[in-house]
C-alpha cells in the first residue's frame, strides 16, 4: 500500500486529478480516524482531514520517503494540525486569567471578565480547592494582583502563583466553564 502511495503521491505532483481521488479515497478513512481520536468532535475531525488532503494536493513534493511511510507522514501531519485546533479553541477565561500578573492586567481582565455571567464562575469556583477558589476569587472580585494577594494572604508569592495556575488548570476541567467559553 505504501508504495502506491509514493506512486500517488509523484503522480499528484504532476497534476493528476485521478490519483489525488484514488489517494484520498486509500488514505482519508486512517487520517480521518486519528483526527476523531484526538478532537472528540465529529466535524471538526472531517474540516481537519479535508485541511490535511488540501495541503497534500498543493504540496504533495512535501512527502520525503527517507523520514517514513506515507502513513506515517500523514498520521504526524493529521496530529499536528488536530494539536494546533485544540489550543486555539482555548476556552477565553482560562487564556485571559493566565496573563494575570500586574494591577494594569488585572484591570484589563476585569474589564472582559465584568461583562461575563459571574454565576457560571461562581460555580465554577465552587469545585475548586480553597487555596486555588481564594486566589482566583481575590483576583477577579477584590481587584487584586499576585504580589497583593501573597501579601494579603500571608503566603509567599511562588505559592500564590501556584495556585493561580493549579486553579486555571482546574477550571479547564470543569466540563461546564469549558463549553460556557469556548
């Protein structure tokens, strides 16, 4: 199979229509399935597989049979793409908190996150750990940045941070934040 491929793949470097169909139609089901695999979404997975088999019509010369299999190429190609979709689908509280460090971007934060539905956080924070709910909740209600809460709370700044970022992580488990802001 693997030769056909590199066989398809020449003859698609050289414009031919039939052997990029006969290609998708060997390949697309396996990119397919990886792509389905690491999104969880459906239709995502298909607009992945059909950037994939896009960009081996435009460039099929991008294939080098030195570094692996045609499959294997593919199998890289389909993770790296599905990897790239999954940051940029990063719910926007969780992006916006992350930054979170001076007053001037603390300030910028409650801005955005003013104008968010504060009982979906709420609840969110209520599945946190104490120490993660207080920082954020210090953060987000009371205004306050890192170095004023590690004052504030009596704790050194690298636990204050900590638990900043243990608490982001933890509010991108909670199923229900996560599709409020995605």
């Amino acid at each position: 199979m693997d030769e056909k491929g590199k066989r398809l793949l020449q003859a698609i470097n050289e414009n031919s229509e039939y052997a990029f169909n006969e290609f998708y139609r060997m390949y697309a089901p396996f990119v397919l399935k990886i792509a389905k695999q690491l999104v969880s979404d459906p239709l995502e997975a298909e607009d992945i597989c059909h950037d994939i088999f896009l960009e081996v019509f435009e460039k099929p010369g991008e294939y080098d049979d030195a570094k692996g299999t045609v499959k294997a190429w593919l199998a890289v190609k389909t993770k790296h793409r599905s990897i790239d979709r999954l940051r940029k689908k990063k719910p926007v509280l969780v992006r916006k908190l992350e930054q979170l460090d001076t007053k001037e971007a603390v300030k910028t934060e409650l801005e955005v996150l003013k104008s968010l539905e504060k009982n979906v956080l709420l609840e969110a924070l209520a599945h946190l750990p104490e120490k993660q709910r207080e920082v954020i909740y210090g953060a987000y209600f009371e205004n306050k940045t890192q170095t004023e809460l590690a004052r504030t709370l009596n704790k050194p700044l690298g636990t204050i941070k900590s638990n900043v970022r243990y608490g982001l992580n933890n509010l991108r488990k909670y199923k229900k934040l996560r599709q409020w802001f995605a």
